[in-house]
C-alpha cells in the first residue's frame, strides 16, 4: 500500500539525515532559522502524536469540537508514524495485548535472556513496523471508520507527508529568500525533525516498556523513563498511563512534566475540548496501593 511504503522510507531516511547531521553542525548548514523551524514544527508534530492520535483519539482522554478534532488528525499524520486509522487501530490493539502474544511491538516477544532483549529492543524500537501486518479496524477503530472526517484525513496521508517536509522549506526559503535556505530548513525542519518524533516516539514503545519505575499497579512492564519526559511532551510517564489509559494526565506526581496534559488544559480553558478526565486523587491513591 502507498501508506505503507512512505512509512517505511521515512523511518529510514530521516534517520540516515539524521547521522548526516553531526557533522553538519560542526561549521555548516544550519542557522537559527532552520533551529526555530525545526522546534516549531517538532512540537506541533508531536503534539498531533501524543495530544491527538493518542490521548484524544486511541484513548478518549477529552471530546473536542470538529474543528480542533480535525486539526489533531492533521498535525498527529504529519509526524509520519502512519495514517490514522492504522495508527489508533495499532495501539488499541497494544493495550489490548500489552506485553502479551498480540502485542504488536512488546520488546519481550522473544523472552529474557540478553540476546532476546537485544532482538527485543529492536522489535520494539522499529523492528515491527517493517513486519507487521496490519490490525483490524473494524475490531479496534469502528469509531473512526464511521466518521467521514478522519476517512478523509486518512486518505490524505500521502499529501500531508509531503506538506510536513516541504512547509519547513517553503518557510526557509521565503524568509531567507534563497534556495539555500530552502534545502537547510527542509534538512533540519523537515528529514532530521521528522527522524527525531519517530525515534522518540518509539523510544515509548521501547525503552519505557523496558526501563523505569512502576509506582503504579499494572499486568505488563510499562514504566516511567524520566530522562525522555521533555522530548515526549510527558508520553514517558508510561507506567501511569497502562495504569489509567484514559486520563489525560500522565505525569500525575510532583516534578512529572507533562507538556501534553498542559497542552490539553489550554484547549480545555479555550472552549475547544471538554469533558476531560483528569486524574483523580482517590484513583491514584487506590492504583498505587494495590502494586
């Protein structure tokens, strides 16, 4: 499928980009401009993942009204991790099965011992979107196979991947007013950015299902992984979520930044999400009591 062969060209050229980098920086081709582009369009990418895709659409966090429902839908397909209803059919089949036969990216599929944990990592990491098979969506995503706006935002997974690469450039270009400009930002803002949501992103998958703390009662390996907290946008807080999927905080203890969950506060004061289901202290008390 079209879909599925963009996903796997941009998980591994933005990443070879990405090696290319190091030595970029070191005398030549970057400026603040293709820096501030490329934080930019990470945070809106990310947050379309982590706000949208995941914590509004897999897991029904909060209700949005249409307009902001279709921004989410936008801006989470231009991370390029997939069309949505692959996506959200895919993680819904993970908690499902989280860390258990039918898990689509447990890194203990192949058991304990060191060599397995490396095989592990790397399924966990990357390793399964490149033998996957794709999840039923009729079983995992009937909600969003009945709406005609993320129908459309599905089929459209093709021209909001080129969008996500060329915006950048476009910018670069206009204000530099120079073809070079142009390449730098489609290099930082564009192939590196996009090279650095997916590794993150995946590191979710990877390494917070291996490594961490689990203050929180659980039946798989979730874990929280501090370090990745300010990158994830508060995604690594993974021990709470498998704990409680539906809150839309992750980050519920002190010092926990969850960049996502301030995000969603924001949309909640505007007007543009409601109904959201915060963690409450009671539950959080009764999940960490009954490890």
């Amino acid at each position: 499928m079209p879909a599925h062969v963009s996903v796997y060209a941009f998980a591994i050229v933005p990443f070879v980009a990405a090696l290319i980098a190091v030595p970029m920086v070191w005398g030549w081709g970057v400026s603040w401009l293709d820096l501030s582009l490329a934080v930019f369009f990470y945070t809106l990418s990310i947050l379309g993942v982590t706000v949208g895709f995941h914590r509004y659409f897999t897991h029904g966090s909060f209700k949005a009204k249409r307009p902001l429902r279709v921004t989410l839908a936008v801006l989470g397909s231009m991370a390029v991790q997939g069309p949505i209803l692959h996506w959200v059919a895919d993680h819904r089949r993970h908690h499902a099965f989280s860390d258990r036969d039918g898990d689509p990216h447990s890194p203990w599929l192949f058991g304990t011992s060191p060599l397995a944990i490396m095989r592990g990592f790397w399924h966990a990491h990357i390793g399964w979107i490149f033998r996957r098979t794709l999840t039923n969506q009729q079983r995992f995503a009937p909600d969003l196979l009945a709406d005609r706006d993320m129908r459309v935002v599905h089929r459209l997974f093709g021209p909001l991947t080129l969008a996500t690469m060329l915006l950048p450039a476009l910018i670069g270009g206009l204000v530099t007013w120079s073809w070079w400009g142009a390449v730098t930002a489609f290099f930082w803002a564009g192939l590196v950015r996009v090279a650095a949501v997916h590794h993150v992103t995946w590191s979710v998958n990877s390494i917070c299902h291996m490594l961490g703390e689990r203050p929180f009662a659980v039946r798989d390996r979730s874990a929280n992984f501090w370090p990745l907290a300010i990158l994830s946008m508060g995604e690594s807080w993974h021990n709470l979520h498998h704990a409680d999927p539906t809150s839309a905080r992750h980050g519920v203890n002190r010092g926990q930044i969850d960049i996502s969950a301030r995000a969603i506060w924001l949309l909640e004061k505007a007007g543009w999400a409601y109904d959201v289901r915060w963690s409450r202290p009671e539950r959080l008390v009764k999940l960490a009591t009954a490890r």
